[in-house]
C-alpha cells in the first residue's frame, strides 16, 4: 500500500508532493479547464464564465415567468460566489430575497412557493449544508406528486448548490452528495460541466416539472471561460454527451471531473495509442444508461470517477446496471476511481482526490487485463 | 516582604535585566482587590440578575489580560499567515470578542464543558490548548491539536467538543453532554454556544425544547456579534431579543465586551443551573474586528467607522487595561511586559506552525472508525488499499 501510494507520487511529480513544508505545491489544480466551441445555433454569444452564465439563466428565468423567485442566503446582493449579481435591482426585493440561515426551513419554503405555482428557485449556500434539507427534499419534494396521485406536485421547485472540491475547502465545503440523492425516486439530480451546459442544464432544471437539485462545480466558477449564447436555450436532460468518440476504453464522469478524463483521454492516446471515449453524464438521475451501454457494447472497458467516496457512490450504481446490461462485452472488470472511503480532507486533498495519475493507471490496467 | 521582592526577582527575570525600573515600585504599591460597577444586564423569565458590584483583585485581572491578549495576538498571526499562505481553507478570527471566552472561563471549572461553532481558536485556548498546538492545527502540521486533520474549524480538547463546522448542528450536541452530566451526577455543565445566525436554525429551538423539559444544565450562548457572516441582525431575525427566544427558558443580555460583565453574568447562570433550575441563556453582545473569515474584508456590509468606534470605546482589552491602571493594580510598565512575553510566545508558536512537518500520508485513513484490528479502506483503485487505523 505504501509502495503504491509512493508510486502515485512519483507519478505524479511536481503536483503531489506531500514533503514537510512544500506548501507552494498544493495550489496547482488537479485539472485544466477545456471549453467547448462555441455554438451557433443559439444565437449571439458572449463570454462568461461558470458563475456569469448562471446568472445570465436565472436573468432569462425571472424575465420570462413572472412567477419566478430566487431566495437563499445571501443571495440579495449577488451571493457569495456572485451567481445572483444584479437580478434585485434587475427584478425587485421581492422576487430576489435573503432567507434567514435555515435550510431545512428554505426548501420546506421553497416546496410551498412550488405547489402552490409559482416558480422557485432556491439556492442552498454549499452543498455540504444540504444536510438540514434533506429531510424535506427526500420526503417532501420527492414525494409529492406521488403520495397525492398526481394532484399536487412541487414541480417548481429547482435547488441549486456549489458542489465538490475546491482546492482548500476541507471537510465542510468541498463535498458532492449526489449519491445521497440518486437513491430518491422522483428527484432530478443534474450537475454542468462548463459554462454553456450550465446555462442550457439550469434552464430545463427550471423548466422541467419536477424537483431538481442542480449542483455547480464551484472550482469552475471563475475558471471555466467560454463563448456562452445570451438568449435562454434548453439541454436536454437524462442525455449523456459523448464528448469524444473512442474504440478502447469508455470514460464516464461528471462536473470538473469530465476535465480530469479529457486529459487522461490524451495521455491515453499519446502514451499508451488508447483511444478513450468519454461521455459526460450530466443528469445523475435518471441517469442515461442507453447511451452508457452503447458505448460500452462498443469499447468493452469501462471507467467511471467522481470526488465522491467510493462505497456507495454513484459510480457503483453505474457499474452495476452495466454489468447487468453488458456483462459479454466487457474485457476487463468495470474500473472505479473515485474518492477514499473518509471525510474529505483538510491537508491531504491533493492525495485524496482522483487526479489524472491514478485515472491513467487504471486505464493501464484495463487494456493489460 | 520576602513575598514582593520574590515578586520583583520574577518580574526582573521577565525583562531580561532592564527591569530595574520598574522595581523602583514595590508591589505592596499596587491595590490587590478593587470593586467595579458594571453593566445590569437585561432579564428574561429572572426576578433578579446577576450582581452590579464586583470584585476584581489583581491577580485575576492579570490573568485576564494576558489571556486575552494571547488571544488577540495569536488571531492577528494568523491573519498574517493566512496573507502568506502557510494558513488555506477557512479560517474564523475571533479578535474584538476575546472578553466573551475569557468571562466565560472565568466562571466555570475545566471540568465543565463547553462546545461552540466554527470560531474556536480563542476557545481552544481557554480550554487548555496550547497557542503552539492551535497555530500547527491552523497550518495542517502534525503538531496540531486535531493531529493537522481538522484545521481552522475543528479543534478540540478534553472537555471542549470544538470545534463544527454546520452552523447551529452543535447546540444538540450540548445539550447531550448536559444530559450526560445529569444522568453521571457529578453537578456540571454544559455551556452551548452559537452565533446570531444560527439563532434562526430549527434544531436550536428543539434543543430549548428538551434541554428546558428534561431541565439540563446547559448554558446556551449566543454570541451576537451583530452580523452574521454579511447579514445584519435585523435583516435577518423577527425578533433579535436573542435572549428571550428561549421563550420558557430564562434569559440574560449581557454586555460582552466586558470581561467583567461576562464573568459576574456565567456565574449567575452556573449558579442556576447547577442549583437544578435547568437551562438557562445568555446573550453576549460583542463585535468582531475581523470579517467572518479571512475570505472576507468585513467593509460591504458595515462601515470602517463603526469598527473603529467600537474598537476605540468597546475593546476588550483596553477596557480591562483602563480598569486596573485607574484603580493602581497595575502599572504601564507591568503590563507592557506582559505584550512581549505574549508576542514573544506567539512568535515561537507561529515558528512552530510553520516548521512542524505535514501529518504522514497513512494518516489519510486512520480514525475513521473505532476499530481492532485495523481493517483496509478501499481507495482511488480496485487495487489501492490503505490501512486505517484508531
């Protein structure tokens, strides 16, 4: 296990070295954000990064449904991470409000404002203090349309969160708790991966009829930058994108991860003449297992990796039903690289979290299986 | 005699020499014990409050002042290591409120407990760490006082249960310990404190619930610093008589800035509770200098006025200063040597935090659980596996 982990470090030179006192090393981001192009079909375009995109869709929102409101803590003047600047003064106090600190009290709030129709929008401080909620988002959003037969429903009601790691977050402000709620039924989980899925994802998270939990990566907040439409436009959801086609080996992940895989995806290419398909999930739940498959049925190799502990996370899920679906076409055991099974760390997250490295060593071994 | 040139040998050996000066008054000059006015707190549910008329002696105000200083000191050198990057994450100061964990100390035993949010570093040092252990945990060393695996947030001794990081999820945990010490019989406390924000949490008012039903010994205490996180008091509660929210339990408001008031108001409560009253509240109205974490400059949302007025009529430890200087109990020159020790201590401390090497990787995943023998924990691979051990 030592020599394993020392394997790891050496692999990975400059970025992990754990040496009493290399503090200057544990800035480097385990990932580097790729933009996509720039799409046409929209409209005109604008640059943003993660945290103005978000913005420019809640804009839309509010500007179209007059019903929309966006309420959280410390949302009013613009949010800790700036995703709500400008939207008060834009559209009144009484369509953008702070919430006392309460987030059990703010989605119990936010499933009321649902049901009784207007559109709400709220927004929890991190996705870490999702917790108190989640109680209500479990048995109460989850539930609604079907304990009453379809009478009711909280279908208006979209929660929005900063998610996963951030470089110094530590145990309380760098997890990803999207496998606590794929186990619920009636939920939506959806997570972006750049500013333009973002925008087009929260657009039908607030537009789809049903409670979604949609989870920003807050490391891409400000360093995701692309060429984003103004006008408001829909991504589908519960459809993966293939991000690049590949024979050899499928790579599934989400968020900031999806960065992580493109490069492993070259490395793959350049070192080892591995070509990599990698699809982005996008929607958690209900997750697009046809597109997963075919891919699958056509590589035979499989790797999933999310930040997110490995027992348990939504990464076994993905593996099981895979299995099931395509256990012939598989040349190698379904490969998981995800988080250590502990708290998220405080000094030891460049060692905990699923960098490139390992990503590559597991490729290795799937293609010698 | 003897007693006081023993006294001044001692504080010679403090200033390394020069301090012949201040040997020129013997300490039969200083007054040992002097009696202070302080602040009537405001009462809830209480036909009578804590006293107005205390009695300070030397000693103890001595003590004060060094502890708080020690605290002052040591969050400013962790604002300077936060600005030079040795400190990452989060990280809470707790400077302009030092009178509030000082008070507090003052009026219970170690053996008391305590437990709190996230702004702990004064806490933890009145509970018994040390500013060494407390600046290695700020930094992530192994001479940390949570061994570098909680940093800013999660510090803990013996009897302080740190230290958490979810806002308003320690008071439960407070009125668990006071449960505790009522079933173990052994007539101590709990003091539980929180924020102004997290006064508006749920679980709090089901902690006043049970702790006033089954009439634990707690001590709740919200520190009401006016602002939480960037929201102001009243933008945020309905009601911010935050010592009346216990609505069936009693409450006292009490001037926090003063350590006097802080000390003479927690003993009225120990008293309380320990006399099988049940629970009681305190609201300690203090300020904090610093923003709510180094992330945050502390000016949009209040002005640089208003922290240099309470900072220039309500500080903590220039109050205490004018007290025992106005009443002859203690000199300048005493007290100046107090600053250099304390600076002096921080410096080694922070020397400390900086040079103490990183905790081993296989701490990773040691102490997830209680576990004989160790078992494995699975990692990034199918084939990675470390040992976790407790």
């Amino acid at each position: 296990m030592a020599a394993a982990a020392r394997l790891f470090l050496r692999g990975a030179n400059s970025k992990l070295s754990i040496a009493p006192g290399s503090l200057g090393t544990t800035h480097a981001a385990h990932f580097t954000f790729q933009p996509d192009p720039v799409p046409s079909q929209y409209g005109p375009t604008q640059k943003m990064n993660l945290f103005q995109s978000i913005t420019s869709a809640l804009d839309n929102t509010l500007a179209s449904d007059p019903t929309a409101v966006i309420f959280g803590e410390d949302v009013a003047f613009g949010g800790v991470f700036r995703c709500t600047v400008g939207l008060r003064d834009k559209y009144g106090k009484d369509r953008v409000f702070n919430t006392p600190l309460c987030e059990q009290g703010i989605v119990g709030f936010g499933i009321g404002v649902a049901v009784a129709g207007a559109t709400a929008i709220a927004e929890i401080q991190f996705a870490d203090y999702i917790f108190p909620a989640f109680d209500q988002i479990v048995n109460e959003a989850a539930k609604y349309r079907y304990r009453s037969g379809n009478m009711f429903d909280c279908g208006n009601l979209t929660i929005r969160a900063p998610w996963g790691c951030v470089g110094h977050g530590s145990l309380y402000h760098s997890q990803s708790p999207e496998a606590f709620f794929a186990h619920c039924p009636g939920l939506k989980v959806v997570i972006p991966r750049s500013p333009i899925q973002a925008k087009g994802l929260l657009l039908s998270c607030i537009a789809d009829k049903n409670p979604c939990i949609f989870f920003e990566p807050k490391i891409l907040y400000r360093a995701a930058v692309e060429q984003v439409p103004e006008d408001p436009y829909t991504i589908p959801l519960s459809q993966a994108e293939v991000l690049q086609e590949g024979s050899d080996v499928t790579l599934v992940a989400w968020g900031t991860q999806i960065h992580v895989l493109k490069e492993v995806a070259s490395m793959a290419q350049e070192k080892l003449g591995v070509s990599c398909e990698v699809i982005d999930l996008q929607t958690i739940l209900p997750w697009d297992i046809e597109t997963v498959c075919k891919s699958v049925v056509k590589t035979g190799r499989l790797l999933i990796s999310h930040e997110a502990p490995v027992t348990g996370g939504f990464a076994s899920e993905i593996s099981s039903t895979v299995q099931e679906e395509c256990f012939l076409n598989l040349e190698a055991p379904i490969s998981r690289v995800c988080g250590y099974d502990t708290p998220f760390p405080h000094i030891f997250e460049p060692f905990y979290i699923p960098d490139k490295w390992k990503c590559f060593e597991a490729i290795k071994k799937m293609i010698n299986y | 005699m003897l007693a006081s040139i023993a006294s001044v040998f001692r504080v010679t050996a403090w200033k390394n020499g020069a301090a012949l000066i201040m040997s020129a008054r013997t300490f039969t000059d200083f007054t040992t014990r002097a009696t202070f006015e302080i602040k009537k707190c405001d009462l809830f549910l209480l036909d009578e409050g804590p006293a107005t008329q205390v009695v300070l002696t030397r000693d103890e105000g001595l003590q004060y002042y060094r502890t708080m200083q020690v605290m002052r000191r040591m969050e400013l050198k962790a604002d300077q290591l936060y600005k030079q990057k040795m400190i990452r994450g989060f990280c809470h100061l707790y400077d302009g409120q030092e009178a509030c964990a000082v008070g507090l100390e003052a009026s219970i035993n170690l053996s008391d407990h305590l437990i709190t949010a996230y702004r702990v570093h004064g806490y933890t040092y009145t509970r018994g760490g040390t500013v060494k252990e407390i600046m290695a945990e700020l930094t992530g060393r192994r001479g940390g006082i949570a061994k570098g695996k909680g940093g800013s947030m999660h510090m803990y001794c013996k009897t302080f249960y740190g230290g958490n990081g979810i806002i308003g999820a320690q008071v439960p945990l407070g009125a668990g310990v006071a449960l505790a010490c009522n079933y173990l019989g052994n007539n101590e406390l709990c003091v539980c404190l929180y924020g102004d924000g997290a006064a508006n949490q749920g679980q709090i008012f089901e902690t006043y619930n049970m702790a006033a039903l089954w009439k634990l010994p707690v001590i709740f205490v919200c520190e009401n610093n006016r602002y939480a996180m960037g929201t102001s008091v009243e933008r945020a509660a309905a009601s911010t008589d935050y010592y009346k929210r216990g609505e069936f339990i009693p409450g006292l408001r009490v001037d926090g800035m003063d350590v006097l008031c802080v000390r003479e108001a927690t003993r009225f409560a120990a008293d309380h509770c320990r006399s099988g009253k049940g629970p009681i509240l305190m609201e300690l109205q203090t300020y904090r200098y610093h923003g709510h974490s180094m992330s945050d400059p502390g000016l949009s949302y209040r002005t640089r006025e208003e922290i240099w007025e309470v900072r220039s009529k309500s500080d903590p430890i220039a109050m205490l200063k004018d007290h025992m200087l106005s009443h002859n109990m203690a000199s300048v020159e005493e007290l100046k040597g107090i600053d250099v020790e304390v600076r002096k201590e921080i410096e080694d401390a922070a020397q400390f935090a900086t040079t103490d090497p990183e905790p081993p990787l296989e701490e990773l995943c040691n102490h997830i659980f209680y576990n004989e023998p160790p078992f494995e924990v699975r990692g990034t691979n199918l084939w990675t596996k470390l040992k976790s051990l407790s």
